[in-house]
DNA sequence: AACTATACGGAACCTTGTTCCGTTTTAGCA
DNA sequence: TGCTAAAACGGAACAAGGTTCCGTATAGTT
C-alpha cells in the first residue's frame, strides 16, 4: 500500500492535520470534476467542490498540472494496491482476471488524459515512468502466481500485456461497453491456452 | 495553382482590396508567429505583428482555431502546387525526390501542430482529409511521370509514400537534421530498384 | 492559556479569447 | 472629381481562467 496523500519532495516534515484533510478532498474533488468535465475543467471548480478557497488549493498544488499529476498518480496506486488484495482473496487465474478488469476500468477512465499527457507540457512527462513503475511490478506478482499455479502459460511479461490490453481499450472508442471485457478474456483465454496444467 | 486568400464559404461577394491585405498579412503573421511560439501563442501578438488591430483579425478569423486551419491550408496549398513545378523544371526522377524533400520541411515545420489537431478540437477534424485530398493528387502525379519515363517500378502508391515519409519525420525527433533526408533517400533508391528501365 | 508556525479564504491581478461600436476607408456613381 | 453607403478598421471593454497576496484563523506546543 502507498502512505497518503505525499506531494513529492517532503521529506519529513509534519503535515497538519487540517492540511492533510484538505489535501486529499482537493484531490478528491479533482477526480471528480476531471471525470464530468475532463482536465481542463476550472481550478475555482474544483475548489469549491471541495469546500475549500483557492488559495488553499494552490497551497498544496502550486500548479494545476500538479493536480493533475496527482488524480493520475493516486489512481495508479490504487489500481496497484488492488493487486495483492485480489492475490489474498483469490485463487491466482482469478486474481488476475479480476485485476485485468480493475485495469480496464482505470484506463476507461483516462480518455481525457490521454490528450493532455502529449499537450507536450513537461509537467507530465513523468506520468508515463509511474504508470510503468507501479503497474508492471503488480500485475507481474499476478502472472507470476498464475504461472506457478500451472493457471497459465509462462511465455507472456507484464509489459506486453499491460500494453495490449491498453491499446485494446483506446480501440475501442466508448460505445459498446463490455466489447472490452470480451476482448481481455479472450486474451486471458490465450494465456490458458499453454498453461503447465498443474494445480 | 490555388486562387488566394479565401476562406471557404465566401460564394462570389467581392473582396475590398485592403480586406484582401490584410487577411494574406494577418495569415503570414501568424504562420510566422506559430513558428515560433507554437500554435498556443496569444492572438493579441499576432495581430500586432501583422499590424492589424484584434477587431480586424476576428473579422476575418472569427476563431483562433481559424486562423490555425488557414496556415495550415495554405501551407498544404504551397506543398501541393510545388509539384507541378517541379515536374516542369526536372526529369521525373528529379521532381520526385525535391518533392519529397520539399514534403519532409514541410512536415518538419508541423511539430506544434501535431499536438493541437489530436486535441479533440472538433474544428480541426477537417485538416487531415484536407492533407490528403491535397496532397495525394500531387504526389501522384509526380510518381505517374517517374513510372512512365521507366524511372521507378510502378507498385507503390501515393498514400503509403506520403505516410511513410511523414512516419519517418515524426520518428526522428529533431536532432541530426539531415536523417530523414538520407532515409528519404532510401526510400526512393528503393522505388528505383525495379524500375523498368525504359527511358 | 498563551504563543507561533502553519494553514485558510477569497479578493485582486494578469493573461488570453472574444465582442462591441464609434471611426475610417474603399469602391461605385453622378 | 466629389458624394455616399457599405465594408472594414482599431482597440477599449468584457469574460474566464490561472496565480498571487495578505489579513485572519487554527493546530500543536510549552
């Protein structure tokens, strides 16, 4: 799991307990707003949503892009943490689909995103290390565990995987919404295809 | 060749002669301008720059995002009307690669671009098809007289030059400047491979 | 309880897109 | 050539969004 809510950079020093609480519903709100209204929706917005002046929005997120950066980093890390909790839950073939669809969710989410991570605004030119960073190493625990369970083959990484399954979900557009739930259980189909065949 | 300086949609009213100036230095202005500053660059210092006040540049460019599909419509025009030309000045061989050369500054130049048309701006849905329906002709043209004076082998067309060109511009970043000329180079060396050999 | 570093709120400021309107210029015509 | 109406001009004014400033409030400490 991921502490809390740390902007980058603060080494050690104590955050008020009124700080932190208007820390994450800043963030909190940012998801939201980002959601109805994308990235560029007004900062004002945001802070009124969260019940809190601008001032003390810029306080914590000295840029916009920070908070940005921030929505980004905190669903990354969610969809991360997900992982060993499925692994406890589950029998590892499952685990892993269930994550994969997690995933599918957190990209379907990303639409808006997308544009602006190539706006060309060095702001977000860290985004895509994190995604890989964070997400490889989870998914990758849930492969690992699938192949030792003889649930799939051992021939495919978490890179490749995320990526496909990525580039499935920007395919398709936003119409039909389970065509993508279809589409990664064919892929985990596939991975079955070769599995060891030992439980 | 291409008339002048029409926005579309302009049936048959006559133009007032300073009007036409001022749209064609309004027009350079800004190519100028996003040359520089990119197309995100204030409409305020464009209309300076074209010595024009803002009202003049909104009557003929009701849009900013006008005033970034008229540059880039006449600079596909300038590319496009380059390739007859050509072809009257050189052999066929010749005309094709100085096309090609011509092509790839052209391309060079639309870095800032690249980045505004996959912004989900629906008012620039219209420039792909327009680079397209401009562009292919001309090239066409060009490849029909190289195949016919037995210059090139006959089995590639237009479209796959044209994005294969532009591929190979956008992969090499900005760095050694005359990469892609000598991978153009490449790429026509190959066109001439078969070439039927007939004069 | 008093004190200080920290945090809060939101008015104010700056930049940028866009509109409005009084003034100027062009082009046709007598 | 001088007259006139339509067309075009310029830039002040407005709207909206990002960012800063600073007087006030509060958490945490002694």
């Amino acid at each position: 799991m991921t502490e809390h809510g740390d902007t980058p950079g603060t080494p050690a020093r104590r955050v008020r307990a009124d700080a932190q609480r208007n820390i994450d519903a800043v963030r909190e709100a940012a998801k939201a707003v980002f959601a109805v209204s994308g990235v560029d929706a007004p900062v004002r917005e945001i802070a009124a949503r969260a019940g809190v002046g601008v001032g003390t929005l810029y306080r914590h997120f000295p840029q916009r892009s920070d908070l940005v950066v921030a929505v980004f980093r905190h669903e990354v890390d969610a969809c991360a943490d997900a992982a060993p909790a499925l692994a406890a839950e589950h029998e590892p073939g499952e685990a892993l689909t269930g994550w994969l669809r997690r995933y599918t969710r957190f990209i379907a989410t990303k639409r808006g995103l997308a544009a602006a991570l190539h706006s060309g605004d060095p702001a977000f030119d860290v985004l895509p290390a994190y995604f890989d960073q964070r997400l490889r190493p989870a998914l990758g625990s849930l492969l690992e565990a699938a192949v030792a369970a003889g649930e799939i083959r051992a021939d495919v990484d978490a890179d490749d995987l995320l990526h496909a399954v990525r580039n499935l979900c920007v395919a398709a557009d936003d119409d039909g919404s389970d065509h993508v739930h279809r589409m990664v259980g064919l892929l985990v189909d596939g991975l079955r295809y070769g599995a060891s065949g030992r439980a």
